[in-house]
C-alpha cells in the first residue's frame, strides 16, 4: 500500500556500496560468476554513473570508490578477491591504485515498465 521509494535527489541516506571480503567458491559458484562478462582497467581516476545495480566480483587490483557529493570519510576500498554490489544511481570517482580485472553483472530489470 505504501509508496516503496520516494525519489527525492535531497534524499540523505546515499545509495550504499555493499564488500563482501573473501566470499565462499560455493557462493560464486552459485552466483555463476565465471559466466559474466569482464572487464578491467589501468590505474587511474575515473568518474562512473551506476544506472543499474552491479555486482563484481575482482580478480586482481585495488580500488577506492569516492562517492559524490561526500567526504572522504565515506571512501569505500575494496580489491581482488571481493564480492561488490555497486547500487543503482551511485555517482562516484574510483580511484584505481592497482589495474583491475572483474567478473561483472548488471541487475536484470523488466523491460514491461516505462
């Protein structure tokens, strides 16, 4: 009955960046990491738009996440061998200290709605 979200941009709590450190094989298995996609890059600062959720897993590098229109107290840091979920509607800069590979996948949303 209840609105689910309200969309307010003067919304306080930022979308959050969940690191799950070290996630079982059982886990990845499960979540059939080794069938997405991949990606990397080369140390470096670069400024991301997430417009879906994305869940990562990272095979190699080191990354701190600034997200915008935060202080850095608010830095999240994360590097291989770390399960993340990048929420949808995160603005951030990524800080890349070692190049990066990751398994990555994009939240599936149902084309119905427009």
């Amino acid at each position: 009955m209840a609105a689910q979200s309200s969309n307010a941009d003067s919304s306080p709590s930022n979308p959050r960046i969940i690191v799950q450190k070290n996630p079982s094989a059982s886990q990845l298995s499960e979540l059939g990491i080794k069938s997405w996609p991949k990606w990397g890059c080369s140390p470096g600062k670069y400024q991301l738009k997430f417009d879906a959720q994305e869940t990562c897993y990272l095979l190699r590098g080191k990354v701190t996440v600034y997200p915008k229109n935060s202080d850095d107290s608010e830095a999240v840091e994360f590097g291989a061998g770390d399960l993340v979920i990048l929420p949808k509607g995160l603005s951030c800069t990524w800080d890349v200290t070692v190049a990066v590979d990751k398994h990555y996948q994009f939240e599936s949303s149902p084309s119905s709605s427009s």
